[in-house]
C-alpha cells in the first residue's frame, strides 16, 4: 500500500511539474503522430480505379512513403515524458536524423522508379539498416527510467548518430541534384510527349523536403519546448500537404497499355543505356559531324520515324530513337536540331500530319480519338503543334 501511495504521489507532483510550453510539446508532438499515422493509412487504403492494379507503375514509392511515416511513431515518448530530458532530447536527435532519411530515400524511390535507374534505389536500403538500428536504440534508452545515458556512451551514440545525419544529408542534397538535372534535360529535345516525366510535379514537390529538412534541424538545433511545438506542426501541415500531392497519379501511361502488355511496370528500363555506336564520343560538348555524315544519319531517321511509322508511339524518347538506330543520342539531337526543327517539334508534325491523313480517310471518327491513335499524348501537345 506504501509504494502504491507513493507512486500516486510521484505522479501527481508530476503532472504539477509539467509547464505550460511542455503541454503543447505533448499536444504538437500527438497532432504529428496523428497526421503521419493518417497519411499512412490513406496511402495504404487509398486505390484510385483503374490505377490500383498497377500501384507500382502510377505510385512508385508508396511503400516508402507508408515506412517513412509510420517510422515518426518512434518519436511517441515525448508524448507522455514532455519534461522528461531524456525524453526530449530523443526526439530532437530522431529529427535530426530522421527528416534527410526521410527525404533522400522518398526522392530516390520515387524518381529512380519513374526514370527506371536502378542505382537511385541502392541509397535507400543502404541507409535503412543505420537509421532503423539508431532509432530503436534511442527509443529504448528514453524509455529506461532514470539517469541512462553516461557520459561517455553518449558522447559516442551521438557523434554516430552525427555522422549518420551528415551522410543522410549529402544523399538527400545528391538527390536533389539529381532531380533537378532531370529537369533541366527534360525539354523538347528529349521527349516527345510532355507528360512522359512528371516535370511539373517534380518542380513542386521537391521544395517539401527542402523545407521539411529546414523546419526539423531548426526546431532540434534551438531545442526548446516552443520551437519544438511549433515545428512539429509545421511538419504536420507538410505531411498534409504532401498527402494531398501524392492522391493523384502523375505518370502519363495508358492503363490499357499496362494491361494488354504493351508496356510492362518498369517502363523502359534500358532509359540510361549507351548507345551502340562506339565511334561517337557522347563526351563532347558541341560535336562537329561532317555535312555527309548529317545526310547519313537523317536519312536514318526519316526511315525510322516516318517509314516505320515509331511516332505512333506516344512516349517515344530520343533514348529509344538513339537505342533503335544505334546513333549516340547527341548527335541525333544535333541533325533534327539543324534539319528539322528538333526532336519534339518533328515527331509532333509527324503525328499532326497522321491526324490529317486520318481526318481524311475516317470523317466521322471524333478528333480525340484521332489525336490518340496519332500518338499524341495529349491533346495540349495536338493543339499546340496546331497553333504553330
């Protein structure tokens, strides 16, 4: 009965002690934990008809998404212990750990999958195994009642867990740079249909986790129970608005193509490969091609694209073109550039004349199907060309 009375009053002069700063830490701390157990649940439960057979294809990185935040509720002791040292200062330690994991393996599972390189994904499970094993660890620690940490154990478990924030960060600032190239290469010299990579997307998601990243080190750096509060829920808006972002697939295949396999999931996974001919250096910045050679390789072109008719193909890629006429990829970008108009602006005359010749032969098919069956991706693209 003595310690059971005892324990009463240790709890009660507990809950005294707590101030006002730690009760909104508590309350900051159970809105994150809700917003992230929510954005879980709605990616797990959310299957968008008709793209749920294909979630891997139209959500690439939804199982990460799903891990990365169910992984925040390592952070829940803050919650019950919000003036408990120990407690809190697990918590600043798992931002600063957790919000450049976070961000580099979401930004490379999400644009390795779409633009099929493999190697953007090797990062995340390299890095999964530290961070999961530093983030038990803590938590175990803030559980265990009492004075645990020592002094020289913890001034080695943190300069670890330092270092392993640091190389988190330099993944996440690769994966940054790495997107933000692609969107410098994606343009009309590469693509012929705009909706082939999410451009648009990509523009705009990237600066969550740039601001996600900036929120967590700021609040765990200043440390105190208002700057915590008030970055967790910043951070929760964010998980809000990145939700919202995710609910709509932004990849442009037809599902019917999924279906009847005429493309399969990993798309065209030899996106990155070299091309065949050996004799060209890709290397070179502005190569010069003798007037013959031009001839040689337009002359290429022309049966490939007009001949066998490749403009059909609605995601066709100057990759693809380059991979099927065994021609580096720079050089068939410099010929069109010079002799017509350049990559997008040809394939696109070529699928505007298709339609022409189609409205001709078949009056009465409606324009939209006629714009489909021409390969264009979009009607935007059709209408686009026929305004120029």
């Amino acid at each position: 009965m003595d310690k059971i009375s005892d324990i009463k009053t240790f709890v009660s002069l507990r809950l005294m002690s707590i101030t006002l700063q730690e009760v909104m830490l508590s309350a900051a701390l159970a809105v994150y934990m809700t917003a992230s157990v929510f954005v879980a649940a709605v990616r797990w439960g959310h299957r968008c008809q008709p793209y749920a057979k294909h979630m891997d294809y139209y959500y690439p990185a939804w199982r990460v998404v799903i891990f990365c935040f169910l992984s925040n509720l390592v952070m829940a002791p803050t919650i019950f212990m919000p003036g408990d040292a120990d407690a809190v200062l697990q918590l600043r330690f798992l931002l600063i750990l957790a919000s450049p994991f976070f961000c580099a393996v979401l930004l490379f599972s999400y644009f390795g999958k779409v633009l099929h390189v493999a190697g953007w994904r090797k990062p995340v499970h390299t890095l999964a195994f530290p961070f999961g094993i530093m983030a038990l660890t803590a938590t175990v620690l803030a559980l265990i009642p009492g004075q645990q940490m020592d002094p020289t154990f913890c001034k080695y478990f943190f300069s670890t867990g330092g270092i392993l924030a640091l190389a988190f960060l330099a993944c996440f600032i690769t994966a940054v740079i790495m997107v933000a190239r692609e969107l410098r290469r994606f343009s009309e010299d590469n693509y012929s249909n705009p909706d082939d990579f999410p451009g648009k997307y990509a523009s705009k998601v990237i600066w969550i986790p740039v601001l996600h990243l900036t929120v967590s080190w700021t609040a765990a750096f200043i440390g105190t129970p208002a700057a915590l509060s008030i970055g967790l829920m910043l951070l929760s808006l964010f998980s809000l608005v990145f939700l919202i972002g995710i609910l709509t697939p932004h990849r442009a295949m037809d599902v019917k193509r999924l279906e009847t396999g005429e493309a399969t999931e990993d798309g065209r996974a030899a996106a990155s490969a070299e091309s065949p001919e050996a004799e060209e250096d890709s290397e070179a910045d502005e190569p010069a091609i003798p007037e013959e050679r031009q001839q040689e390789i337009l002359k290429a072109i022309r049966q490939y694209v007009e001949d066998e008719q490749a403009y059909l193909d609605s995601h066709l890629t100057l990759d693809d073109m380059s991979r099927h006429i065994g021609i580096n990829s720079k050089y068939l970008s410099l010929v069109m550039k010079s002799h017509l108009g350049g990559f997008f602006a040809y394939i696109n005359r070529c699928r505007y004349a298709h339609v022409a010749k189609l409205k001709v032969e078949q009056p009465d098919t409606p324009i939209g199907e006629l714009i489909d069956v021409a390969g264009f991706g979009s009607r935007s693209t059709y209408y686009k060309i026929r305004r120029q």
